[in-house]
C-alpha cells in the first residue's frame, strides 16, 4: 500500500496550508503582515551575522564606543548612533529583535499551554472543576494586567526573566477562557460523544479529538499577543524593572533615552535616533504580528464555519 | 432462548436543574420502564417520534448512559431467554463501570444519525476508522491499515479514500465511514440511530443493502431506531412502537404494518405520505402535540390525544401484555 | 416588453437562471439554465435531492441568493398584484423590498432558526405587519382615536412628552388583535398566551405555524415553502399540510413547495417539477408524473423509495460535484439508458404531451 509522503503536495495539511498562504496573497494588508514577519524572523535569526560580538561577552549587551552620556548621531562607526553611555544603537535594536522574539514566544507559549490544561479541563468536566478552575482565572484577570506585573516583577526583582515569569502568569487566564469556552463548544459535539462509544479514555478524547477542533482560534489569539506580549515587556523594561542598563532590549534602549527626548536648547529632535529607531523597531515588530494575526482570524473563520 | 439483548424495566431520567444552584426541579422521563428482547440476527426496529425516548434507550441499552434502575443483559452469543432469572446475572451490564464497561464497547457500537457531526473533521479517514483497534489494543501499525481498508471495501469505499478529511465526501460515503468506524471491532450488537435522515433518498436504499449484506456477513444483531415507517418496514423484522417513554406495542414488521392495534400506531401509520396520488387515506389526525415527558400525563399517557379514550384510561396505566400471538399491546381496548 | 413575459394565467415564471458559487474549491454551478413556471392559485412541487439547485433557486426567486453565489443569467418575472410584470432579477433593494415579506414570503425548514430567539412571538409577528401594512392599521387606530375618551390620557396627550402615546398604544391594540386573529387561523390553542412567548417555549409544531403565520400576515400571491415539515414528526407534519393546504384556499395564494419527500409531494402538489443537479430534468402534473414518469431520473427517483409490500432500488453512483459537473447532460453518468449523445449534448426542456415536459434525448431531441 503506497504512503503518501508528508510533504509531497497530495497530504492533506500541506494542502491547507498552501490553500491559507494563497488566501493571504489576495489582501495586501496580509501580505504587508507576512512580509514584516518574515523579515523580523530572518533578522533574528541572522543577528550574529549582522551585528558580530565579541567572544566571552554576553551577546546581548550592547557594546559601547566610550562613556560619554551624550548620545551620538548616526555615523560610519555606529550605523545608528549611539544612546546614553555610548552604547551601539544597531546592535542593540538588532539583537533586540531576538529579546523580543524570545520573550513573546515563551510567554505565549506556555501561557497557551498552561491555558490549554486548565481551559481543557475546566470545559471537559464542567461541574465542579469548570467552577473552581474558573474563579482561580477570575482571580487574576481582576487585576489590571500591567499593574500585576508590575507587582510580580517587583516580587521576584528585576530582569528579563522575571518579566518573562510575570507576563506569563498575568496572560494564561485569557487562554483558558478561550480554551474553555471551545472545548465546551466541541464536546457538545457528536463525534466527542461517539469517541465515547468506541471506548476512548477521556485523555484520548481531550487531545486526539477536542484540542484539534479548538486550535483555530488559538493561532490566530496566539499571533495577535505575540504584538502584545512584547509591547508590555517593553513597558515594563522602560520602567526600569526589567534588563540592566546596556542590555539589547527595546524597551530597555528606550529607557535610556528618557533624559533625551526634549532635545537640546534650540533644537528639539536632536537626539531622535535614541528614540525614533527602537520605537519603529517595536512598532513595525507589532503591527506585522498584529495584521498577520487579523489575515489569520479572517482565512481561518470561514474554513472553521465552512467545516 | 435466542436473545442478544434483554431489558427489564429499564429507566434513564434527566434532571431539570434551574434556579441559583442549580437544583434539581423536575425529571424528564425519557426511558419509563422499557422491557424488549432482541433475538439474535435479527434487526429489530423502534419508531416513535421526537421526545419518545427511543433514542435515549438505544444509547441506554449500550451504556453510552447509564440506567437509572432497571437490567440490561447482554450476551453476544445470543443464550438468553426472553425473561432472564438471577441465573443470569452475570450478563447484567446495567451497572458496569471502568475497564468492564469499556471492554463492552467492542461488542456494541452504534451508527449516528448525522456523519457530518459524528466523525471528527480534523481526523483523517484511516485514523477514523483505525481508533478502536488501537483503544482496544487490537493491533497497531500495519496491520491496523490491512484491516482498515478491509473494512473500507467492505462498506463500498476505496484505498484512494483513505487520507482524506470526512467533509470531502457525500453523505452517504460519511454514513459508509461511520459505519466502518462502528463494525472495525467486530461488534455482535449495532445500534442504528436513524442511519438514513440525513442522507438523500436515493441513497437511502443502498445504505440500506449494505445494513442487510453487513448483517449477513458479519452475524450482526441490530436495533433499528427511526421515526421513518418505511425504512422500519423495508430492513425490520420485528418492531417496538414507542410513546412518551414507555413501549406501546410490539409484534413482527408485517402484522404491526397491516393489522396495528395500539391507537396511537395506528393514527401514525395514517400520517405517512404516501407517494401515490391516487389513495386518498383515511387520516386520523390527531388533536394536540404530544406533552412533555417532563410532565407526563396520569394513567395511559396517550390518552389526552387518544380518539378511543375511556375512563379507566385517565386513571390506570395499562400493562403490555400479549394479546395475540407475538403481539403485545399497552392499551385498556384489549 | 415585460407584459408578454408572463401569460394570462402565470404568476411567477423562472427563465434560463443560472447561479454560481464562488467558493474555495472553485465555481460551484449550482444552478445552470433552469426553467420553471407556476400558474396563479396552483400549488408546484419540486422535487430534488441534495445538490440539485432548488433551494437556491426558491431563494434566488426573492432576490436572496446566499453569499458567495451570484446570478448570472436569466430571468424571474413575477406578477405583482398590482397586476404590473416585473423582472425580481433587475429590481433595486427599494423595489425588493416591496416584495419581500408581501407579495413573496418564504417558509424554511427549521422554525427555530426562521424565529429570533430573543423577541417574543408577537413581537415577530406585528414586524411582519407593521412593515407591510402599517397604513391598514393606522386607519384602524384613527377609527379607535375618536373614541378614546380617558381623562387620564387624554389630559397626557396634550404635553409635548406624551404626544401621540395614544396613537402608539392603540396602534399595539390593534396589531395585537390582529395576530391574535391569524394565530387563531393557525389552529393554534391559547392565542392569547402564545402572542407573549418566546420561541423556545414552544415545539417545532407551533414554531412553524408561527412562521408560516408571519409568512402569510399581508396575504402573499406566492408563498415559497423550502422542506418546511421535513425535520417535523410525521403527525405534525400531517397537521401542518393540512394547515397549509387550507390557507391556501382561503387566501388564494400560489404555493412552490419543494420537498425531496415524493408522499408530500403526491399529497398536495397539482403540479410536480423534478430538478437534478441544478437543471430541470420534467415537469408534469402529479397524477401524470406518478403514473408516467419519463425521465430516467424521475423513474429512478420512484424506484428507490420503500413502499410497503416492494422491494426498491438504489440509484447507483452519487450526486455529481457541481465543480466539475459531467458533461452534456448531468445525470449521464448514472444513467442506465445513457448514450454517446448525453455526455455531448445538453438536453433542453421540451413539452412531450400536453402539459409534461422533459429534458432528454429519450424523449424527442434538443
């Protein structure tokens, strides 16, 4: 008996998936999207190459040309100048393409996942746990997000990976309203209640049969926060209370322009590269993420309706 | 002696919860005291119309749910008798749980009414049909997809089907999946929940043909459930008409078809189109809707709507007795 | 131009339509050169099974073709009761608009999904009535007015807040003596109370009377009907088709009722149209159809339906893909009389004797 190999074109993901990467060539804004994060990726990707550092240093501290607290405008040396401290501008927005990424993945990625366990539970057994699961959620989404954060960062001290911990206890509630509210939808469903009849375990079920049918709006939830994730890790870095001065992080390369941004005497903007440049950064990094996620939500709906 | 499946009594309520702890404010009685027995090989059909409960005693009777009292033995070798004694307890399945209860599921399976919700739309056909044999440890691997596409064939259906989603196909080629999904296990006992309501009238009878070529070839014992006389009358041999919960009548296909005598069988069989302009049949068009079977009526159920009602009908409940040969019948007329 | 289209008799006649849906697998031709006409008072049936276009041909009749689908040929004219043809196809929403709901109403299949769950029943109802003939009952309201001699209210109606609350609460009395008056047309019991429930309160039995009574509050001449007993028991059905039948006398409306149920179809059709995969394949009055059917698909159709005392035959193969439909004529490949010609040609409706029309080369040629 022949197997069809996965990638070949007859496998019926890869069929889908080129069906969605056609559908996206229709909506100029989607491709705008994919294009922004295709080249934020192979930035991150190729940051060493970009902008080398230098051997036993932490790659992720800005290397500086000097101590001088002004900021430099761009020039040959420094490809976009230089923010307090002397630190290099396109090193820093380079490898903070990297920062960025690493936080809003693993942000969204385990608080999806942990979403995924407790929304899964709770809309699979309903009763008794759906309500104890559901006020533990209720709990923390009471709390403004930013603020709670906030309160955890400043709990577990300062730094990147404090925010991480932070953001993703502030952001798997709204997975698991998301999750919960799916899988109360597919178990209603006659092929959950047949995966009984044929004998499978409720483990079975949950994962081989109701996580499938929920994963649609988890994508395209999941790409929209990635904008979000990094936008309030960037806030929260701008505070000061996440990476150390130096560090390659957007938020961070922000903060230190705070005593720049009224210029000097006479002359507002002169010190704009130490703001502009990480602002468009950050800015490009969400909107790509945010019109990839909408050209997400409107392919994959009527493919979930048209099922 | 010949009996696959034995009720006795069976009940199956839901409760009505409401108010702000969701206490429990009533019972729908879907299933009130249901005794059948189905004999081995045969396809035995359960009409009656929407809230009846038939549909809730075929789930019942293969513990899909659980019976809220009453027996349901069960013996795929068919050596039951139609009033088992406590000789037979062990066949009792009625209060099973864990790995008894889920090793039962190989031996019953049911077919649902609609293939385009009963079959995962995210899983592809093979994996579909494979499931059972890898929930019940039968085989894996390579031997999994030779029996998968065994059974593909079996049901009229192809290799080139294999790797594809369900809702590429009609609905008649998604009832064929189901039912492949149903009989990979070999099962001795179907529940057929209305198999052919959702699927186009031409293609009605061939699914039809292939109950019938199943059940030959595999030794197969069905419960036929519809509210569709017709179909019931092609494919059953011996029928169960169902009111409000409670069985009304039983006998064999033909003599329910020609002579019924419950009065409710009776204004039903009037109901049915039929595709000949020129019979004008005498309809009984019942008064009302049928009640609720949260509230049902006191005595015979069907009385309020009944054209032949008397007094004792209001207060009694009438017993299915046997009448005639093979015929039982619920009602004070008889 | 238009007045030739329709003859003395016709009330609604369905040239050459041609629907298409443009989906994700492509161009769904749904519908491809149908041809169907109904004469004023008559009741049509049409018969098909899935895929056959006559659900989207009884929707594109009041200019509601589904998305993504679009009309792209032909043409629908309809006598108004105002006696004028018009072409449904060519109508702006403004003219449609006079239409829908008035002179064409349409029943659907499932009753729940026809009622908003959120609005009572009346509610539903007096929308109908207070759309379509709002001005019948402001006359009735202006006849009452004369006769409000409250002191209360009347002393209210002179401050500008109040004004015209008279007229507005009249207005809700006499709409709601209205629907009263058409529940009780509808042989449903305790109008009174049913006009303040909720659709979920009641069964499908009375939700579809419900519907069928919106459909019917500005007396329409045509009533689409689209399977509307098929998810129904067998004996509200019956009630219903009864129910039906009799409005119909009443109110002298023509009635399209398609259905794939050929008892149904024998019970309350004068006329029966058979349509397959997007074409009508015969047309032939009912006892004629029963007895005599030509097309193949038609006998096939018959043939496999479960009488009681027969044996019944599948048809064999499946309804075609619409994307890519055969060739010539649709049913070829299904057919057991086909010939080289039907997967070359497209057979067109022909009137074979009096009053039976059918599209194939068995019966006289293109």
């Amino acid at each position: 008996m022949s197997k069809t190999k996965f990638w070949s074109a007859e496998h019926p993901r890869i069929k889908e998936l080129v069906f969605v990467l056609k559908k996206m060539k229709s909506s100029p804004l989607s491709i705008i999207g994919l294009t922004i994060v295709v080249l934020f990726t192979l930035l991150a990707i190729l940051a060493p190459v970009l902008a080398p550092s230098e051997t036993g240093r932490d790659p992720y501290m800005m290397p500086r040309t000097g101590y001088s607290p002004t900021p430099q405008p761009p020039s040959p040396e420094n490809l976009f100048g230089t923010t307090e401290g002397q630190y290099d501008l396109y090193y820093g927005v380079i490898w903070g393409t990297r920062a960025a990424y690493r936080i809003g993945v693993l942000v969204v990625a385990v608080s999806a996942l942990i979403g995924i366990v407790v929304g899964g539970l709770a809309g699979y057994y309903k009763g008794v746990v759906d309500e104890v699961l559901m006020r533990l959620t209720d709990i923390i989404l009471a709390f403004p997000a930013l603020i709670l954060a906030m309160a955890f960062v400043v709990a577990f001290g300062r730094g990147l990976d404090s925010i991480t911990l932070a953001l993703i206890l502030v952001w798997w509630p709204s997975y698991a309203r998301l999750i919960r509210g799916e899988f109360l939808r597919v178990t209603s469903e006659d092929f959950v209640e047949a995966a009984k009849a044929v004998g499978c375990s409720d483990f079975r079920i949950m994962v081989r049969h109701v996580l499938p049918n929920t994963i649609f709006p988890l994508i395209i939830m999941a790409s929209l926060d990635i904008g979000s994730v990094v936008l309030t890790a960037a806030a929260l870095s701008f505070l000061g209370l996440g990476a150390p001065s130096g560090y390659s992080d957007w938020g961070q390369i922000i903060s230190l322009s705070r005593n720049w941004i009224t210029g000097a005497p006479g002359n507002p903007f002169a010190y704009w590269h130490t703001y502009i440049i990480p602002g468009i950064f950050l800015f490009l990094f969400i909107i790509g993420w945010n019109l990839l996620g909408d050209a997400l939500r409107d392919i994959l709906d009527p493919m979930i309706r048209r099922r | 002696m010949e009996s696959v499946i034995v009720t006795d009594n069976l009940r199956k309520y839901f409760p009505i919860r409401g108010g702000l702890f969701s206490t429990k404010k009533g019972e729908v009685k879907a299933v009130d005291g249901v005794s059948l027995a189905i004999k081995k090989g045969e396809t035995f059909g359960l009409v009656g119309e929407s809230g009846c409960g038939k549909t809730t005693a075929g789930k019942t009777i293969i513990r899909l749910l659980k019976p809220d009292s009453g027996r349901i033995f069960f013996d795929p070798e068919g050596g039951l008798s139609d009033n088992p004694s406590d000789d037979f307890k062990q066949f009792d399945i009625a209060r099973l749980k864990g790995r008894r209860l889920k090793s039962l599921r190989r031996h019953m399976q049911i077919v649902y009414q609609n293939p385009s919700t009963s079959l995962n739309p995210r899983m592809l056909v093979k994996d579909i049909v494979a499931e059972p044999l890898f929930v019940h440890k039968i085989c894996r691997g390579k031997e999994a997809e030779k029996r998968v596409l065994d059974m593909l064939e079996r049901v009229g259906l192809s290799e080139e089907h294999l790797r594809r989603y369900p809702h590429e196909f009609s609905g008649g080629q998604k009832q064929r999946i189901a039912i492949a999904r149903a009989l990979i296990t070999h099962p001795k006992f179907v529940v057929l929940d209305e198999p052919t309501s959702s699927v186009d009238v031409s293609v009605r009878a061939s699914l039809l043909q292939l109950f019938k070529e199943l059940q030959q070839n595999m030794g197969l014992t069905y419960l036929f459930i519809s509210h569709d006389l017709s179909m019931v009358e092609a494919i059953c041999e011996r029928v169960a008409v169902m009111y409000l919960g409670k069985v009304v009548e039983v006998t064999e296909a033909e003599e329910l078809f020609e002579k019924p005598l419950h009065p409710y069988t009776q204004a039903l069989f009037s109901a049915i189109p039929i595709p000949d302009p020129k019979t004008k049949r005498k309809r009984i068009i019942l008064k009302g809707e049928p009640p609720s079977p949260a509230n049902p009526p006191a005595g015979c159920r069907f009385h309020p709507r009944c054209p032949h009602v008397m007094d004792i009908c209001r207060s009694e409940e009438p017993k299915l007795e046997e009448v005639k040969p093979k015929h039982l019948v619920a009602c004070h007329l008889y | 131009m238009q007045a030739k289209a329709l003859a003395e008799n016709e009330q609604l006649k369905v040239e050459d339509l041609v629907v298409r849906f443009y989906t994700y697998e492509g161009i769904v031709k749904a519908v491809e050169k149908a041809n169907l006409n109904l004469r004023k008072g008559e009741t049509l049936g049409v018969v098909g099974e899935t895929g056959s276009g006559k659900s989207v041909t009884a929707l594109t009749i009041m200019a509601l073709t589904p998305t993504p689908g679009k009309v792209e040929g032909g043409h629908i004219y309809f006598r108004r009761s105002t006696g004028e043809i018009v072409d449904v196809l060519t109508l702006k929403e403004e003219g449609l608009l006079k239409i829908r709901g008035k002179e064409i109403s349409m029943i659907f299949q499932e009753p729940n999904a026809a009622l908003d769950p959120l609005y009572t029943v009346g509610d539903q109802i007096a929308e109908a009535i207070l759309t379509h003939r709002l001005p019948e009952m402001l006359e009735k309201v202006g006849r009452l007015e004369g006769e409000e001699t409250n002191g209360l209210w009347a002393f209210l109606e002179k401050l500008p807040f109040f004004k015209g609350s008279i007229k507005k609460r009249l207005l809700n009395k006499v709409v709601r003596q209205e629907i009263v008056e058409l529940l009780k047309l509808m042989e449903i019991p305790d109008p009174e109370r049913v006009v303040d429930a909720y659709p979920h309160e009641l069964s499908g039995g009375m939700q579809q009377r419900i519907v069928i009574a919106i459909a019917l509050a500005c007396s329409p001449t045509l009533l689409l009907a689209d399977e509307p007993t098929t998810n129904l028991d067998v004996t509200v059905q019956a009630q219903i088709l009864d129910l039906i039948m009799r409005l119909k006398r009443k109110f002298g409306t023509s009635v399209i009722y398609i259905t794939h149920d050929m008892g149904v179809i024998a019970e309350i059709s004068d006329r029966v149209a058979v349509m397959y995969a997007g074409r009508v394949v015969e047309v032939a009055p009912t006892m004629e159809i029963f007895k005599n059917p030509l097309h193949p698909y038609t006998k096939a159709l018959l043939e496999s339906i479960p009488r009681p005392g027969s044996a019944f035959k599948a048809i064999p193969g499946t309804v075609p893909n619409l994307v890519n439909p055969p060739s010539g004529c649709r049913f070829h490949p299904r057919c057991s009389y086909a010939m080289k010609r039907c997967s070359r040609e497209t057979p067109e409706l022909k009137e074979i004797s009096k009053e039976h029309l059918v599209a194939c080369f068995l019966h006289g040629g293109a």
